[in-house]
C-alpha cells in the first residue's frame, strides 16, 4: 500500500532484492543476517548491532540505496552529457 500512496504521489521508489542488498553491504550477495549486523554496524560506526536485528536489515537496504542510488545518478547525469 505504501508503494502505491507514494508513486501516486509522485515520489521515487526503488526495490532492491535480499541479495543485491546483502552485496552492497557485506560483498556477498550470500551473507548472513549476522554478517550484515556486522557490516551496517562498522559501516554506520555503531557501538553496536541495531535492535531488534529487522534495524539492521533496514539500515542495510538504506545503505544499498544511497551507494546504488548515487551510483543511478551519476549514470544518468553521464548519458543526459553524451545525449547533448
């Protein structure tokens, strides 16, 4: 339902899945939940693991979106260049 109030209202949605978001993190697509913990927790330089570990699945996904969504930008800003 989420996805559907925001794309009404015009916002961006991106999905990613548990495997393109375990690489972003850990760089295996395979990793463990414990392993993600380990890696948002460094990453964020945490004291430690966010609690309950859905926290941590979540800061993962946000993670993966800032390093993938900025990655999409730089593409697009790239192509909008070499369309001109």
């Amino acid at each position: 339902m989420a996805l559907v109030i925001a794309g009404r209202l015009g916002l961006p949605i991106a999905m990613h899945t548990p495997t393109e978001v375990k690489a972003a993190v850990t760089g295996s697509g395979r990793a463990e939940k414990a392993q993600v913990a380990a890696m948002v927790t460094r990453l964020l330089g945490l004291a430690a693991a966010p609690r309950p570990a859905d926290a941590a699945d979540a800061a993962a996904i946000a993670i993966c979106q800032v390093w993938r969504g900025s990655a999409q930008r730089r593409i697009n800003a790239a192509m909008a260049a070499v369309a001109r």
